[in-house]
C-alpha cells in the first residue's frame, strides 16, 4: 500500500510539473551529449597521439635494407643501432624513448590502410621494406636540435623526422572541439541543477499540505521524499537515454559512414570507446539530479 501511494504520488508529481521535467530532461540530454562528446573527442586525441607521436616527439628513422646514402649501406646493424640508443639515452633533452620494429611498423601500416591498395603493396613487400624506428620524448618542446643534429650524424640513421608541424594542427582542433564541448557542458549542466531546484521546489509548494499531513503522522524524511527522488531518476534516465542514443547515431552515421571513411590516415574511434562514454553520462546524469533533490529536499520540505 505505501509503495502504491509512492508511485502514485511520482506519476502526479510527473504530470502536475510536466513542462518543469520536459525542460530538464533536454537540458540534460543536450548537456550529456556535449560531455559524451567530449569524452570521444578525447579518446581520439589519444589514439591520435598513439598513432601519429605527441607534439613533444621527434622520429629516427633507422636504414633497412633498401637505404642507399652516406650513412645507410643497407639494414642498421647492431652495434649501429646501440650507439644510436646510447646517444639517445644519454642526451639531457630526451626524457624518454621507445623504439619501433619493422614489425611493428608493418601491422601499423596495415592497420591504417586495411582496405587501401597500399595494404595490398605491403603484403607483398612484408615488414623488411619498411623502417626500425626510434620515437623520442622530449623534455621541453621546443629544445630537440641538439639531439636532432647528434642522431642525425650517425651511421645507421636515414632521417630524423619532427611530425609536430604535420600533425599539430590535428590535435589544435580536436582540443577545441573537446574544451568547447566540455565548456558548454559545463554551463548547461548548471542551468539543468537551476532546473532541478526550481521543480523541486515548485513541486513540494503544490504538494505542502499533504507533506504537512504525512509530518502529523509520523512519516520519515525518506518516505517523505521518496517520489522526489524517483521524479529526478526518471529525468534523468530519459536524459541519458537520449543522449546515448544521439551519440550511437553520431558514431554510426558520422563517424564509421562518413568521417572515417573519408578520412582515413588518422585512427578513429570505435564502439568501445562509446560504450565507456555511454558509461560515464550514465553515472553524471542520475548524480545531477539525484544529489541536488537529497540535498534540497531537507530544504523544502520541512513544514
């Protein structure tokens, strides 16, 4: 019987601020969206950054067989290959370094060009027609000509490649496209806790009588309060489940359809990093509306 009245009382309440709860079901839903947004965004920065080096990296390429000039006489060997390490480890601009094999240069390439022509080339060509590489982290990002003029002097080295020209206006955008989304976000987030307080207490004005009537009785807080928590899960699960839903249409229609397929030098996302997304707005979504309805509800409804 009292659980029927709670749920009675959650469907009145639904009905008698129908236009409140419309309101702050959008503001969620479109603020959730800008966040799942960002939270993409970010997830392709760094398959970006995996793919492509940070902005503080620079890349030896090592010589393979193929490489004829004055420092290559065919495929690096191995005492080349540890005194280029060696300056490497031992320069005071390099914080760190990890070295790439042809092997591994050859399932990066077939992963970038899986349904490309070129996938088809590199097969018949296999890892040896590719470079060992060195790929270096700087410690500032703008002091690398020491370390690029002493590696570059090396035997075994065919070229010292700085990416952070090609690849940094890529990251330029995707990070304000990310900062833009997050600001947005944030600012409608507010606006939806403006929302939740101003139905809250719109709703427990409308309902002062029968809460006077239930405090008479000897209703608890809980009891009491109970269908305002259930109002805000239920905004909040309509929130999520339309910005979820928008976000799988964005991956599908816009990412995997269309960007991807037309740009297809970078990596792009997939539908794990969604799901991590779609996993994080499902837990801002009921906090923004469940901690504010605990919080405020102490507030309003004491008769």
């Amino acid at each position: 019987m009292q659980l029927r009245h709670v749920f009675s009382e959650l469907v009145q309440g639904l009905r008698r601020n129908l236009t409140m709860h419309i309101a702050v079901v959008l503001t969620l839903f479109v603020s959730l969206t800008l966040v799942g947004l960002g939270l993409l965004l970010n997830s392709e920065a760094d398959k970006a950054e995996q793919r492509f080096g940070d902005l503080n990296q620079i890349i030896v390429s090592l010589c393979n067989e193929n490489s004829r000039t004055p420092q290559c006489s065919g495929e690096v060997t191995d005492a080349q290959r540890e005194a280029i390490l060696k300056v490497v480890d031992e320069n005071p601009e390099v914080s760190g370094y990890r070295v790439e094999t042809q092997e591994q240069a050859y399932d990066k390439a077939q992963e970038l060009f899986s349904d490309d022509y070129l996938a088809k080339l590199l097969k018949g060509l296999g890892p040896e027609s590719l470079r060992e590489s060195v790929w270096i982290d700087l410690k500032e990002r703008d002091e690398f000509k020491g370390i690029a003029s002493e590696v570059g002097g090396l035997d075994g080295v065919y070229s010292v490649r700085d990416n952070r020209k090609i690849v940094e206006p890529v990251f330029k955008t995707l990070d304000t496209f990310r900062i833009g989304a997050y600001f947005i976000a944030g600012f409608l987030i507010f606006a939806a806790l403006l929302l939740v307080a101003n139905t809250i207490r719109l709703a427990a004005f409308a309902r002062r009588r029968e809460i006077g009537i239930m405090r008479l009785v000897g209703a608890s807080s809980l009891y009491i309060s109970l269908p305002f928590l259930l109002e805000a899960l239920v905004t909040a699960l309509f929130g999520v489940v339309l910005a979820g839903g928008t976000l799988a249409a964005f991956m599908q229609f816009g990412i995997k359809e269309r960007i991807s397929e037309q740009i297809q030098f970078l990596p792009w996302i997939g539908w794990p990093d969604y799901v991590e997304a779609l996993g994080w707005i499902a837990i801002i979504g009921p906090l923004l509306t469940v901690v504010p309805t605990l919080l405020l509800t102490r507030k309003y409804l004491k008769v």
